[in-house]
C-alpha cells in the first residue's frame, strides 16, 4: 500500500478494558466447562482432608514468641487459628500458572459434613518431599487450565504441543525462581535501611517501591502467556511480554488493576457464606466463572495490546516517512 495514501490522522486507540471483560465472560458463558478444574480443586480443599504441616512451622511459630512477647493477645490468637487451619494441601494452588482458588487461602477446617481429619508428616523432610509432589502436580493442571482458556479465547492454531509447552513454563518458573532468590538479600538490605528512616520518609519510599514492583509483577505474570500462543521458546516470550509491558504499560496495567479489583471484590462476596454452609457451593461456582472470565479477558486483551502497540509503530513510521518525503 502507498504510504502516502494511508490515513495517519487517527492515532490507533488502545483496546477496551470493559469491552474485553466481557467478551472474557461472554467465552466462559459459551463454555462453561472450562470452570470445572476451579470447581474440583475449591472442592477438593473445602472438602477434603487437612494436611498439617507443624514440624515445619513450628520452629517460626516459637521464633515469633521469642522474639516478640508483648504481642497483644488479638495477634496472637491469630497467629493460633492460622496454625491450626493451615492446610497444605493449599500448595496446589501454584503461581503464577495455576488453578485459581477460593479456599487456597482459607483458614477454617469446618464443613458441613463435619470437621476435617488431619493427617500429620512428623518429619521435615517428608512435607518438604510433599510440598515438592504437590506443587509441580499443581503447576501440571495451572498448565492444563491455562491453555484450555487461551485456546479458547485466542482461537490459537499455532499453539505449542503439550509437552513443549510443559517444558517452556517449568523452565520459566525455574528463571524466576534464580531471579528472586538472588534478588531476595539485596532487597532485605534496602528494606532493613527503610525501616531505619522516620515514618515520613519510609512512607514515602515504601510507596515509590510500589510501581517497580507491581511492574516487576506484572512482568512474571504476563512473560507466560506468549507461550500459550505458540511462541516456541522462553526467551522469545520474555522479549515479548519486555515489549508489551514497555510500550502498553498504561493500557495493560490499567486492564490488570481492574481485574484484579474485580477478583477481590468478587472473592469477598464468595466467601460470606460461612465454611459449615452448603451456600459455599454457590461462592465455588462464582469464583470459577468470574477467575476464568478475567483470565480469558487477560489473554485476549494482551493479545489486543500487542496488536495495538505494532499498529501504533506502523502509525508512526507511515508518519515520518510521510513527512521526509515532502521535503
């Protein structure tokens, strides 16, 4: 096409938030089945039996009192009831690829058949072992789950084959996981200088931290989704979502603060019903088709992102190229 005959006065708008919302829950409407791994797993950790895991955190749980023996008795009857609720079967809800879950975090063992049974792993290395089993069975089905939705809502007939794809998003959790674990001690440093400095200052800094690292965040959680729409190695996909983020920062991030408001505000309504009600059946229910919904909006409107950042590029090549030829 000549360049000269495009029309370069309407700078290429950025895609809908709203609209792709519900074009994301429009798609979970239209197949409804793919709530059904977010239905089996809330169900499996409402219903199911309580792994404990106290060899593992009774050692904190002592450091805690220790070091910390005036605090108020509301603090620690919390720390209490977390103790005892805690259930580690809770690790199959891995991040970021995962099955999303309403009782991952919830702190009761009551049902309404009645209260759950512990089991008990009396040795460190056996709920480490467990922990291990657990969260790569939970990466497995995140995996299963995340492409059933990206197939779905980006109609992708490049996608990967299953086993690549298995091994692209372990290898990418691997990455991350060196990244952090080394990124850990110098941020423990920066804090621990924050917290040295008066309330004023840390405020302030501790705010300013916050945008680096919800776009870090983002950053993790977006470099997945290339891989489920067919890009063939974990580098290739960083690059993208470095893109992405680079370019349509304004607009994604913009789409990921109203999803996730949605979620928690979604998740707090979901989980009124009391644990011992069958009403938590309509709390599961909601939180699959609401979760699915915002993941298939996710993908799809990172997909429209990336659309819109190669029409704006093009916008402005056709642009300049335009008025280098009229000198």
């Amino acid at each position: 096409m000549d360049i000269k005959n495009q029309d370069i006065t309407t700078f290429p708008a950025p895609p809908s938030v709203f609209k792709t919302l519900i074009k994301g829950f429009n798609i979970v409407a239209n197949h409804i089945y793919l709530i059904i791994l977010p239905i089996l797993l809330d169900l499996f950790l409402w219903l199911g039996p309580q792994v404990k895991v106290d060899s593992l955190i009774d050692p904190f749980f002592a450091l805690i009192k220790e070091s910390a023996q005036q605090l108020p008795a509301e603090i620690m009857s919390a720390l209490t009831e977390i103790k005892v609720s805690m259930n580690l079967l809770s690790v199959l809800r891995t991040y970021p690829v995962g099955i999303f879950s309403l009782f991952s975090t919830a702190i009761s063992n009551d049902t309404p058949l009645g209260a759950k049974a512990p089991m008990l792993f009396l040795t460190i290395e056996s709920n480490l072992i467990v922990i291990l089993a657990l969260n790569l069975i939970g990466i497995l089905f995140g995996i299963l789950y995340f492409r059933s939705v990206s197939r779905v809502s980006l109609s992708a007939n490049n996608a990967l084959s299953l086993p690549k794809l298995i091994l692209n998003v372990f290898l990418l959790d691997i990455i991350w996981f060196v990244f952090f674990f080394f990124l850990n001690l110098p941020l423990s440093v920066l804090f621990l200088l924050i917290s040295q400095l008066g309330d004023g200052v840390r405020s302030f800094l501790g705010i300013l931290l916050m945008v680096p690292l919800a776009w870090l965040l983002m950053l993790v959680f977006y470099s997945y989704f290339p891989l489920f729409d067919g890009t063939t190695n974990v580098l290739e996909a960083f690059k993208l979502s470095w893109r992405s983020l680079r370019y349509g920062i304004p607009s994604l991030g913009w789409f990921s603060i109203i999803a996730l408001f949605i979620s928690q505000a979604m998740d707090a309504l979901w989980r009124s019903a009391p644990s011992t009600s069958w009403m938590s059946l309509f709390g599961i229910f909601g939180h699959g088709f609401v979760a699915t919904g915002l993941l298939a909006a996710s993908f799809m409107y990172y997909q429209e992102t990336n659309s819109w950042i190669e029409q704006t590029v093009l916008w402005f090549k056709s642009k300049n190229e335009i008025k280098n030829s009229g000198r």
